[in-house]
C-alpha cells in the first residue's frame, strides 16, 4: 500500500533526503512545505495519509502547525522529526496532538516503523523519547506502539498523576470513555491505569 505524504521542514537538504528516503518505502511525497504555515494550508487542499513535521520551522513552528492542523481535523496523521530530544518539545508536540515523535538520528528501519504505524492510525514515539515523555516506564517493549494518540494521551495524564474526572476535562470526552481508555492502557501494556 502506498502512503501519500507531505513533507514539512525548512531545510531543502532535508526534505531531498526524505523524499529519497521515503521513496524507498513505497511512500509518494504528495507536497513539501518549507515552513508551518504552508503545511497548514497544504493540509486543506492535497490528499494526503500522513505529515512529516519537523519542530524549528519560520513563519509558524511545528507544534503550532500540528495544532491547527489537528483541530481542523484530529483524524489527520502527523509524525515529528526533529533534532530536539528535550522533555520540554515532546511534550509540547504530544500536546499539540502528534501521532508520533522520532529523532532525526533515527536510523532507517526505525524510521520505516514509524512511518508505517502512524500512517496505519497508531502512534510511534521513539524509545528516548518516551522516556523523557513518560518518566520511568520501560518502552523498549514494543506493545507500547500499538497504542492510539488518544490512549498515549491519557497515559501521559496518569504518569502526571491526573485522576480520570480531571483527565477527561482536560480532554473533554466524558468520563466513560477515559476508563474506556484505561482498559484499553490496561489491556495492551498491562497497566494498573
């Protein structure tokens, strides 16, 4: 299956290496932005299954953009890749609604996953990063992939120590389904949520 994808970053070399990069992994660059606000408004207008964001871009940065872009439509797919490896990004990223998070040091195959699991409707966070996202759990396993943005959400509130009441207004969905999210946490990690 072919994925159709924009590429979003403000550094030409780096979009002319993902392109060569993704095209090996039977992913068609539908668009290239150059900066956030040109990926907002390509978002609106091209076909597309999944956004490669980066971070550090002029006009509108990354997390903006992501935010925009998930508020018109929360079902759209954003991976980040960036430089920035600080718990301070990710969070931001995690809270404007990203799909996923993968550092730019990533190798290959790692990157392939990635792109794979997002575009499939899961989320991927790189294991250095989920450890600055989450604290002290062990994501090497690779459970924690199969795991939705809405459920990486709610997971990330309860490492914060957020009771459900407070969690589903932080999210506002109603409290049914927060616990609905925590069988699920529950179910596929095996976590006391």
């Amino acid at each position: 299956m072919t994925i159709n994808a924009i590429i979003a970053d403000d550094h030409e070399l780096v979009r002319e290496a993902l392109y060569v990069r993704l095209k090996k992994m039977d992913v068609q660059i539908v668009a290239e932005a150059c900066d956030g606000a040109q990926v907002v408004e390509l978002a609106e207008s091209v076909a597309f299954d999944l956004i490669l964001m980066d971070i550090s871009m002029p006009v509108l940065n990354g997390v903006e953009a992501t935010r925009l872009i998930k508020q018109a439509d929360p079902s759209r797919k954003i991976l980040v890749l960036s430089t920035h490896d600080s718990q301070s990004y990710i969070r931001a990223v995690a809270s404007a609604g990203a799909d996923g998070y993968l550092l730019k040091s990533a190798d290959f195959e790692e990157m392939q996953r990635a792109v794979q699991v997002v575009a499939m409707g899961g989320s991927y966070y790189a294991d250095t990063v989920k450890e600055k996202l989450f604290g002290d759990r062990d994501f090497s396993d690779e459970k924690f992939n199969t795991l939705t943005h809405r459920e990486t959400e709610v997971l990330r509130m309860i490492d914060q120590g957020l009771r459900s009441k407070e969690i589903a207004h932080r999210l506002n969905i109603s409290l049914r389904t927060v616990e609905a999210h925590r069988r699920n946490l529950n179910r596929k990690i095996g976590s006391k949520a």
